[in-house]
C-alpha cells in the first residue's frame, strides 16, 4: 500500500472533485480523497505516483506530486499570492472597462445599432471586449479546453459557454445588423466584461480567505526545523535535518525549537510543548526523558539523541493525521458530491431549454431574451458555493482542534461528536493525573526535625527497590528534602500487601493493613491497630501507607492520585451543556466515589475489568445515548472502540493517536468540552454553507431563466447573475472562516 499526495492548482468547483473521485474510483484497490480548500488530492492503495499523475492528466487535471509538505506548503502559499495579484489585476481591468459601458446603458445611452456611426462605435468596443476576454478570462477558456479534451465539462464550461455566447451574438449584430429584427439589435459587450470581471473579483477575494482556512497546518508545518547542531568528533556542525541519522546525538541551545524526536542525554531544561500539545505549563526535561520535534526549548541546554526520522515524528504524524481529517467525507457533504457530479451538463441543458421556450413562445425581442436568459443561467448555476461548503467547515475546524491539542481522525468523528449526549469518562490518567503523589506524612508520636527526615531517609531506601507506583511517589516525597539516602542491607517483597527490610541495622514494615496484620504489628502502646484509619482516607480518595519500626507503628503515609486542576470546569460545562457524564473505572468505589464528589460528578461505576467497561458503553447505547469514551487508549481499548466517539487522552503514547477517532495531546480536560461545542459548531456551519448553496442554485436558475418575468417585466442580468456567482462562494468560505473565532 503506497500514499501519494498531489496538488492540483485548477481544480476549483464541485464538478472537479467528482470527476477526479470518479478517475480513481475506476481504477481497483484505489482509494481518493480530494480536498477542494487546500486543493490536494490524496491517493492509497496499489497505485504508483506516475500512474496517479497519468489518470489526473486523463481526467483534464494536470497535476505534481507533494514531496515535502512544508515545501508544498510554502510553495501553494506564494502561488496564491501571486493568482491573487493577478485576479485583483483582471477584474480591475475588466471592469474599468464594463462599468462605464453598464452606466452609459442604465443612464440612457444608446446600445442598439441603428446606424453605421452605431456600428462603427461599438465595433471598436467590441474588438476592446475580444481583447479583454483573452487577456482577462483566457485561464476560463484554458480550463474550459483541457476539460472537452478529457471529454467532461467544468465550472470553466459554464462562464465561458456564457460570455462568449454574449459577445458572439453581440459582435453579429455589429457586422451585419439587418440579419436581426430591429428590436433585437442590441449589444452585450459590457456583459461579458462585467461578468468576466465580477467572477476574478470573486476568486481574488475567495483566495484571500481561503488561506486563513489553512493557517492551523501552515502552522503545524512551521513548527519544523530545517537545519540542526549535530555533534561529532570534530566538534559541532550545522546540518539540514534530512542528513540526520537514528542515534545522532544533537545540542540544542536556549530557545532553539526541537528538530527530530529524541531522549535527553545530559542536562536539564524547560521545554515549552503548548504548540503540540496546547499545555500552557513548560515541561521540565532531565536525563532519560523524551523530546518532541517541534517544540521549543527554555533557558537550559541539552545533548539529545535522534530517535526517529523526519517522517516519523509526533510531529509529521501529527500533520498528516491533521491533513488526513481534512479529505475526509462527511456523510452530511456527500449530497452535494452526488448532486455536483451531475450538475453541469444539467445546467447547459436547463439553459438551452430556457433559451429555446423564450426564442419561440417568449415576446418580442425573442431573440435578445433567449440571449439573456441563457448567458444568465449558465452564469449563475456555477456549483461552486456547493463544492466549498463542506470541506471549508472541516478544514477550519480540523485545525481549529489542532490547535487546541485534539486530533481529529476523520470528519465522520467530528459529525458524530457533534451529537454525543452522554460522555464516559476513565478515572486515573483522565480524570487524574495518573501520578500518585504523597499527600499525608502524619508521624505517630512526636519527633524532632532531624529524626523525622531519618525515618523519612530509611522509608525511601527501603521503597527505592520496589517497582510499586507508589513507592516511585514516596521516594521522590524524599527526594524534595533529602540529598542521600542511607543504605539498605535486606529486602523482602510481600505480593498485593508491602515491603519490609532493614535500614542502616534497624528493621522496617511499609505497606497496607493486611501486611501490618500478618507481621503482628501494634501501636507504640502496645495495642491493636485500628482499621478505621483505612476507611478515612478511603473515604477521600487517598491510598493510606502504614510504617512499622522495630514491630510497632511510627507513620502513616497517604498517597493519593491528583485531581487535574481544569477537571471540576470542565465537567461542570458538559453537565452545563445537558450532556450526561459517568465515571467508570477499576479503582474501588470509595476511591472513585470520592474523586467523583469532588468533580460533582453524580454517577460513578466502578471496580469493573476493562471488558466490563465495554458492556457499560453498550448499555448506555442501548439507553439511545450517543456514547462518547475517553480513556487512555490502551487499557480502555475495547470500550474505545465500542463507544460512538473514542478519545484518546494520548499522553504522546503512538498508539493512542494511531486507534483512537479523537486524540487529546493536551492533557487538559476542558479540551473535550470545547472539541463538543466545536462540533457541533461546524455541523451547524455546514449546514447553512450547503442551505446557503442549495438555496442559492435552486432560486438563482429559475430566476435567470426568467419565472418573474410575468410578474415584473425584467429578466436577470447576466452582470447580476456573475455577481452573484461569485459573491455565493465569498459567502460560503467567509461563513467557514467564522469557525476560528467560534466561542468556545
């Protein structure tokens, strides 16, 4: 299985799309996505790039493979910037020219040809319209041919099928005027100039808001180093990162940005991974840890070691997932898609039919009418608000997300989680930080400073050999007040139950009550432990850690996995928001109902295996919830996959991005609450783009083909038609671009 990215510069309406869908729906064992915004066309399956460029070519659509996103990327970026400039050009031309034309008709002035002075004078004019035709809509004509060569029609088709049909007509009537009744002899010079105007006008200013649409990739992209500091034998080197070899070692200075993945070697900084991961909190980075591309170092300096290539970091696949989103279908787009396949050949049929009823049933002048109405249907029948109307909204939104540190998979996941109404959320690592820290240190008789950090001191020596979780916890409590640690000289582990050994000669009991139990352990007075110390703690949520010297009880330790500071915001905005929210965990229930108390979360499942977890999301389903889960996409893999919507809480794990529909970079709760809002945000975009488009051609048709005319005695201007046509689309991209500034 190969994946080729293309860029293809004059795709640019719906019908584009579907006969490029169509070329490779033909071919077998290859899958096409088209991506009309960003105007790349991505192939999978069993398909060369060459042979993907030869079926482009075929299509009418000449195109050139993507080899560096970033490249292309800057490359599409000056391109745009360049058609900008010279659609801004075109359409000033153009209309310097229509406009005073279009004034001296509406203000009186003579536009039939009744004499030879007539002829001689709008002769002129109608050379000066050729001109402007080939220099300003020469790129309509160019797409219009490459289109009958590959033997289909295009937007292309409709607007130059209209404007020349206009001057064609026109520049008859200037040659030989007798051959038309008197009261047909008019000219529409300052149509075809105004339409050819307006339309260019349209596109700049639709270029012009389209690249915002893409500015969430432009950035992701940006965030890619080019060039790095290897170091070698010969001491430092700048080198471009595509010299970079695995287990490259590299320096990187204060404020230098990350170039490939990597582990800390030697030194110690802060790391700012907002950009990635959209956690506003620099991340302390020593020996042993893992670095991202892309992110950015603080004030320390660091020797790291490449542990991926350039195609493999975060990073890329980050990009590519982001790109990946962005061509997805949505079920809600894929009418247009099948309307828009079918569009212009209908259009030019509707506009022949209209034109043939008003030339031989409509009233005088019969042929000037037929004229109107078929340059103005052709017009303004272009399906291009139809074709921008879904893939803008996911673009804007897709990046939007990205942005916030959530992955969005595909736009299908963006569309269901625009309905989810029930959200089940994991304990540790989702609703937790998923690490325990020491909360209590509560000694059970009175000891000085100094014998307080011993015990301390002997405590963390003896937990310094156990692989527990909670005993890495302790030992780093320690570690926040102690430089050394004494030695240990015995250590014994008691399965489920703690450890016990002996520190500098003196024997040591640590762990939980059933351990203190079983070793006979009694209070300083001799007497039995009591067990509702457990309880207690239980109670709120934290685990309690008993210590025994010399067979009698010194301290207990509670330890307790922390609450993320946004969680009790965060659930309070979905319950807000009247989205049911479960907790529904492995942890015992005291723990997890008291961590629930704290969230106000109401309904709490807990002590369930992972499979069980899966039965509890079907059951909700069952209910006719839209089940959205958020776990941390290993352990709660089956519910994941069960739930109508599986975010990932990706901790930087690669297979948490790669299963789940939405991965979470950040480790952020409220993310999920704003990537709700967002969805259903951008489903409500796209319906009023697609309402905005479909309203628009099925008004706009039976308009230009003149259905008002009875009633008010006008026909549609093909000038107005244009405006029209172009203003649809503006709309449409405007209207998706609301998205980056939707309130969340």
């Amino acid at each position: 299985m190969s994946m080729t990215r293309l860029y293809v510069a004059n795709m640019n309406c719906a019908g584009c799309v579907a006969k490029i869908e169509k070329a490779f729906g033909a071919q077998a064992g290859v899958e096409a996505r088209v991506n009309l915004a960003d105007k790349q066309v991505t192939v999978e399956g069993k398909m060369s790039a060459d042979t993907a460029l030869t079926v482009m070519e075929k299509a009418g659509y000449p195109a050139q493979v993507v080899v560096d996103a970033k490249v292309a990327a800057e490359e599409k970026r000056l391109e745009d910037a360049t058609e900008y400039r010279l659609r801004m050009r075109q359409a000033i031309a153009a209309l310097v020219v229509g406009v005073p034309m279009m004034l001296w008709g509406l203000l009186g002035g003579e536009m039939m040809i009744n004499s030879p002075a007539m002829q001689l004078g709008w002769g002129i004019m109608g050379l000066v319209t050729l001109a402007l035709l080939v220099t300003t809509g020469g790129h309509f004509y160019q797409g219009m041919w490459r289109a009958l060569k590959a033997k289909t029609t295009n937007m292309d088709t409709l607007i130059v099928l209209g404007t020349s049909t206009a001057w064609a007509y026109s520049m008859l009537v200037v040659i030989m005027p007798s051959a038309f009744p008197m009261d047909t002899r008019h000219v529409y010079f300052e149509a075809s100039v105004m339409i050819l105007g307006l339309i260019n006008l349209g596109h700049g200013l639709e270029l012009k808001a389209r690249g915002k649409t893409s500015e969430a990739v432009q950035r992701l992209l940006g965030l890619q180093s080019t060039t790095a500091i290897r170091i070698t034998d010969k001491g430092d080197e700048k080198v471009e990162i595509s010299h970079l070899k695995l287990g490259d070692k590299l320096r990187l200075r204060p404020g230098d940005r990350v170039a490939l993945d990597g582990e800390v070697e030697t030194g110690q900084s802060l790391l700012d991974e907002a950009m990635l991961t959209g956690e506003p909190i620099p991340v302390l980075k020593n020996r042993g840890d893992s670095l991202s591309a892309g992110t950015v170092n603080g004030n320390g300096s660091l020797v790291y070691r490449v542990t991926a290539g350039q195609e493999d970091t975060k990073l890329a696949k980050i990009i590519a997932l982001v790109q990946q989103a962005q061509t997805s279908k949505l079920p809600i787009g894929r009418l247009a898609d099948r309307i828009s396949a079918v569009f212009v050949p209908t259009v030019v049929a509707i506009a022949l039919l209209a034109a043939a009823i008003w030339y031989f049933v409509g009233p005088a002048p019969a042929l000037s009418h037929a004229l109107v109405v078929l340059t103005s249907v052709l017009i303004i029948a272009c399906p291009c608000a139809l074709g921008l109307a879904t893939p803008m909204s996911i673009m804007v939104a897709v990046g939007r997300a990205a942005q916030m540190g959530v992955l969005v998979k595909n736009g299908e996941a963006l569309q269901t989680a625009s309905k989810v109404d029930c959200v089940v959320l994991d304990k540790t690592g989702t609703v937790t930080l998923g690490k325990p820290q020491v909360t209590d240190f509560n000694l059970v008789q009175t000891l000085s400073d100094a014998d307080k950090e011993t015990l301390l001191g002997e405590i963390a020596s003896l937990e310094q050999h156990s692989e527990h979780p909670l005993a890495g916890a302790i030992v780093n409590y320690a570690k926040e007040s102690l430089s050394q640690l004494p030695d240990t000289q015995a250590f014994t582990n008691h399965q489920g139950k703690g450890i016990e050994g002996k520190v500098d000669g003196v024997s040591l009991a640590i762990g939980n009550l059933a351990l203190m139990t079983a070793l006979d352990i009694v209070n300083s007075d001799g007497s039995a432990l009591d067990p509702k110390a457990t309880l207690s703690f239980a109670n709120q949520g934290k685990t309690p850690i008993y210590i025994a010297k010399a067979g009698k009880l010194v301290a207990t330790i509670a330890l307790a996995d922390p609450i993320k500071p946004d969680a009790k915001d965060a659930i309070a905005a979905m319950l807000q928001r009247g989205i049911r929210v479960v907790l529904l965990t492995g942890d015992n229930p005291q723990t997890a109902q008291a961590v629930a108390d704290q969230v106000a979360i109401t309904e709490v499942i807990a002590g369930v295996l992972p499979e069980q977890k899966q039965q509890h999301v079907l059951d909700l389903q069952k209910q006719g919830h839209v089940v959205a889960m958020v776990g941390d996409g290993i352990n709660d893999a089956p519910a994941l996959m069960s739930a109508d919507v599986g975010i990932a809480m990706g901790s930087g794990t690669e297979v948490a991005i790669e299963s789940a529909d939405i991965t979470l970079l950040s480790q952020q709760l409220i993310v999920i609450a704003n990537l709700l809002v967002l969805s259903r945000a951008t489903i409500t975009n796209i319906k009023q783009n697609l309402f905005g488009a479909f309203v628009y051609n099925s008004l706009g048709i039976p308009v230009a083909a003149g259905v008002l005319y009875p009633l008010t005695g006008m026909l549609l201007s093909p000038v107005i038609a244009g405006a029209a046509m172009a203003l649809s689309s503006l709309t449409v991209v405007t209207n998706a671009n609301r998205l980056r500034r939707q309130k969340l």
